[in-house]
C-alpha cells in the first residue's frame, strides 16, 4: 500500500512586517525554500510532479498562481507545473494535505506543499479589494450571530474575545500565555534548535537574514499591561497576545516510502491522517478542538499518545481553548514558541508549523506529532504525522 512521508522541510526566517524581508518579491522568496529543498536532498527538480502553494491573500504581487511563479523563478524546468491553495490560514496544511492523498492515490510520486505570504507587500485583506466577499445571502444567514456580537461584519478579533469571554479567560492568562511563547521560542532560536529547519535569504544588498524577527526577549508582563484591547474596549485580547504579521515561506518534499529509499532519502515522518472541518463562521476560531477530536477518532489514537502538538497562535485564547477542551499537556503545546512570537505569515504558516514540529520530534526522539489551526470563515485543519 502507497504511502506519504516527508523527506524534507524547510522554512525562511519571519521576518516583521516592514522588517528585513520586506524587501523580497514573494514570489523570490519562495524560490528560496525551493531552491534549498532540492540542494538539500539532492533533487532533481524534473522529477516533482506538482508544487502545491498556499497563499492568502492572493493580489497585487501574490496573484497570476504565485505557485507556477515561484518554480520558474527557483530555475526549475518548465514542465513542472504549480497550483495555489487559499484556505485562509491553513492553506500550506491544506496543501500538505492534498500532497499526502495525491501520493497515496498514485497521483504523484514526488510533490512539493508549502506556502508563502508577504504580508509587508501584500497587506491582509488586499484581496477583497474594498468589495464584499461573503453576499447578502451570508449576510443574511448570520446578521442576528454578528448583530449579538457586536460585529458589523465577521471580525477574527472579535472572535478571539468571544471565545476569552466564553472559556472565561483573564487577560493576565493571555498575557501570560504570550510570555511564554516569546520564552520558548527564544529558548529554540538560542540553542541551535531550529538551525536544521531555516534557509537563509540573501537580499539585493548582500544582507543576509538568518534568525526570526519576531522574537521579544525582553518582553514582560510589564510592556503587554499597557497595550490596548483594540478588538473591545473591555476585552482582553492585544497585540501582545495575537500573531504577529509577518513574510514568509515554508516547504516540504513529501513522497512515498519506496521512493525515498529509491532516492536514499530518510523520512522526517509519515503523514498518518488528515482531517479537515467547519465551524461556527462568526466565532470563527474555534474549528481546532472538532478538527482534533475527529483526528484523533480517525487514527485511532489518544492525545496521551502524542508527543507534542502545534495549534497555531492566532490569538493567545485559541490554543488555551483547546488545552482546556482537548486535556492537553500544556508542555507539549508549542514547545517552541509560535505565531505570538515567531509570526504568521498567512499562506505559509501550515507549512511552517509542520516544518518545526516534524525537526522537534526528531530531535526530542519524539514518535507523534499532531498541528492543527483555525482558519477565517470557520475551518481548521488537523494532520497527524508518525515517525519510526
């Protein structure tokens, strides 16, 4: 029987908005990680079947299928064609998804699933280009859910309060909670653990951008006390505990377990089990604990069993939600930090969850890994990824 296992990740640096990657064309900043994916592993690019790409915000420098683009900028040959994948937040996962049953059914034999986001170049929200996206027929649906929620229209801010409100989150816990992602991730960052994991970008200049931007190590309760809840007056959601905008680009080299051996190529992991939900659209974030609870029901494993899992940190009360629902170790959650301190880069940000998840379970020896995340509109994915 087929399988998919990836034999490769690879990420850039985030850069802050404005920051030193704002400077790169998205789609050069994805020919990065392609570019290093085939150096890496010794790939001959000729051989991909497709490159899967995820992109939000799919205007201005990132439309014209940002995918196709970024495989002629890295060089490859022209017959490898490219698609891209907007489902929102977690399009790279969905991209990774979509690989793992195009290697299983025979559709592919080597694939390429990552994703990218300029979100210095192309700000969030460029896409709808002032026009509405959702209809009257949306609208119409939800108007009494939004008008409950103070919502003029569906806002993930918004969301993020309800969901404080609704599992009865203190500020001071969101605070915290973002404490500790900065804590972890500048703990990774300053041991070498996500050296394995990070490509550099060479800019124009000659400048070249090796670490995360994002981190804070000099954050405290003391610096987040004063930020403003800019989503409710009264609310307790700030900048300090939401993702931060980022640049960025994530791949992996997903393809079967006889081919890798084919290639001499070790497996990082095998991907063990997909799932894709919906959820509320109004509060929108909290489609990761039925997206878990369904992966969990399908592979036939129990949390216990897993050795660490990624949610990724929209905003600090999603994966405090989904602690408090799944019974999660909180030690297992993010082991190195995650979007409040690394960034969210939107289209590349599955992908770069799984890409420093699947390097901490080889490290740590771990042998499950689980990531999941909530997406705009209401949706989470969740993959479940084993290793020998």
């Amino acid at each position: 029987m087929r399988d998919a296992v990836v034999v490769a990740a690879l990420r850039t640096p985030i850069g802050r908005r404005n920051g030193a990657l704002s400077s790169v064309h998205p789609v050069d900043l994805s020919a990065v990680v392609l570019t290093a994916l085939a150096e890496q592993t010794g790939l001959d690019p000729v051989l991909v079947d497709d490159v899967l790409w995820g992109c939000v915000s799919q205007a201005g420098e990132q439309t014209s299928n940002v995918a196709r683009s970024a495989v002629l900028a890295a060089g490859w040959p022209e017959s490898v064609p490219g698609v891209t994948i907007d489902r929102q937040c977690g399009s790279s996962q969905q991209a990774l998804a979509f690989a793992a049953a195009g290697l299983v059914s025979g559709q592919y034999d080597i694939v390429v699933a990552g994703g990218v986001e300029s979100m210095s170049r192309v700000p969030l929200g460029s896409s709808a280009g002032g026009f509405d996206p959702f209809g009257a027929a949306v609208r119409a649906r939800y108007g009494a859910a939004l008008a409950a929620a103070g919502m003029p229209t569906f806002d993930q801010g918004v969301g993020a309060e309800l969901i404080a409100a609704g599992w009865g989150q203190s500020r001071e816990q969101l605070d915290d909670f973002a404490l500790e992602s900065h804590r972890r991730a500048a703990a990774a960052a300053d041991s070498g653990a996500f050296d394995d994991e990070l490509v550099t970008v060479t800019l124009a200049d000659g400048q070249r951008v090796t670490v995360d931007e994002g981190i804070r190590r000099d954050t405290s309760r003391e610096r987040l006390a004063p930020l403003r809840t800019p989503f409710r007056s009264d609310g307790v959601v700030t900048a300090g505990s939401a993702s931060q905008i980022s640049d960025g680009a994530a791949a992996l080299l997903m393809t079967t377990s006889e081919v890798a051996a084919r290639h001499g190529w070790e497996p990082l992991a095998r991907v063990h089990t997909t799932v894709v939900v919906g959820s509320d659209p109004v509060t929108m974030l909290t489609g990761p604990i039925p997206a878990t609870q369904r992966l969990l029901q399908r592979a036939g494993v129990e949390l216990a069993d897993i050795d660490a899992y990624e949610v990724n940190e929209a905003f600090a009360p999603v994966p405090l939600a989904w602690l408090a629902e799944t019974g999660g170790d909180p030690a297992r959650l993010n082991p190195r930090g995650g979007a409040i301190a690394l960034g969210h880069p939107l289209g590349a940000s599955g992908a770069r969850l799984a890409t420093t998840l699947l390097h901490h379970l080889r490290q740590t020896g771990g042998r499950a890994g689980l990531q999941t995340m909530c997406e705009g509109g209401g949706q989470a994915n969740a993959t479940l990824f084993t290793r020998p």
